[in-house]
C-alpha cells in the first residue's frame, strides 16, 4: 500500500506562486555569497526557491527578493549569471524529480 500525504509547498521568490517543491529549484548561497543553482535540493544554508524561468529569477533580483530569502547582499550581476545556469541546468535536472 503506497503511502499517501501532502505534496510539500514552496513559494517561488520571483512570482510569488505556490507550486510543489518538485516543480520549482532551489537557490543557495555559495561561500562567496552568490547564489547558485542546489541541482540536489540538499546543499547546506538557506535556500530559496524559483521557477526555472528567467523571468522568475529576473523577477526575485529586481524586487531584492531573493537577496533577502538567501540573507546575502544585492549584485546586479547575478541575473546574466543564473538564467546561464538556469540554462545549462535545467536539461540535467528534469530527471531528479
């Protein structure tokens, strides 16, 4: 008998919608203070959560919502950085979930 339970909610940081955790990725401050993709959703430090849009991620920089989720200090840099790995990741991670 399969067990059955809630699905977990996250909220992503640049819309503001609710989905499952499966359907959004997970951002973690690196040492250096940039945020970087968490492929496996298991890297340690606070994490923050956006869709794989780079309209969503452009979103969370521009409202400093991301800077403030990751408790990290704003760069303007990070947009051009994340939607690049947001790009090279996203083939790579639609099989973790």
């Amino acid at each position: 008998m399969g067990r059955t339970g809630s699905v977990p909610l996250r909220t992503c940081v640049g819309c503001r919608v609710r989905e499952a955790k499966g359907d959004l990725r997970r951002l973690v401050a690196g040492a250096d203070g940039r945020p970087r993709f968490d492929p496996t959703g298991r890297a340690p430090g606070r994490g923050a959560y956006v869709h794989a849009r780079p309209d969503c991620i452009r979103q969370a920089i521009r409202r400093n919502t991301l800077a403030r989720a990751l408790r990290v200090r704003a760069d303007t840099g990070w947009a051009a950085s994340l939607v690049d790995e947001l790009g090279s990741l996203t083939p790579a991670m639609e099989g973790l979930h």
